[in-house]
C-alpha cells in the first residue's frame, strides 16, 4: 500500500452510535524526536453509518475517508471488524 491510501482507511471503536452518525475512537503510536519513546495519541472522527448497519458501544470498526456529509462529518463506516 501506499502512503495515501494507508491514511485513508482507520480502525477504530465505536465510542457512541446514532441511526446515521457514529464516533469512532482512532489511536496510533508515535516515537518522540529526541528520547525515542513511543506514545499513543487518540483522536475521535464522526463517520457516516449506512443504512441497515447496527453498530453498538464497544464495536471494533474500519473507516474511510470520504467527500464531506456535513460540517464535521467526513469519514463512513465500511465494516465492522
């Protein structure tokens, strides 16, 4: 894969769950410039859920970037994992 397909699909948890809309916790590691420790740093994306997709606290899903849905809303759920 290349870089930017890599950066457009994320695995994440499903931290809460609409009918359209969920937030969706993603996390990566990091190693520190100087002292060459890694450190994790999470951030939470709203994603469009499609219809007909039940999604739950606690699920473990794979997310894509897509054009903009709303004003905050630019990544769909593709499956669950």
């Amino acid at each position: 894969m290349d870089k930017t397909t890599q950066q457009q699909l994320m695995t994440g948890e499903v931290m809460h769950a609409d009918s359209s809309t969920a937030r969706v916790k993603v996390g990566r590691t990091k190693m520190h410039p100087i002292y060459r420790k890694r450190y994790s740093i999470h951030s939470s994306v709203l994603a469009h859920v499609p219809t007909g997709m039940q999604l739950e606290k606690g699920a473990v899903v794979t997310v894509e970037r897509c054009r903009p849905i709303s004003k905050r809303k630019r990544w769909a759920v593709v499956k669950p994992s």
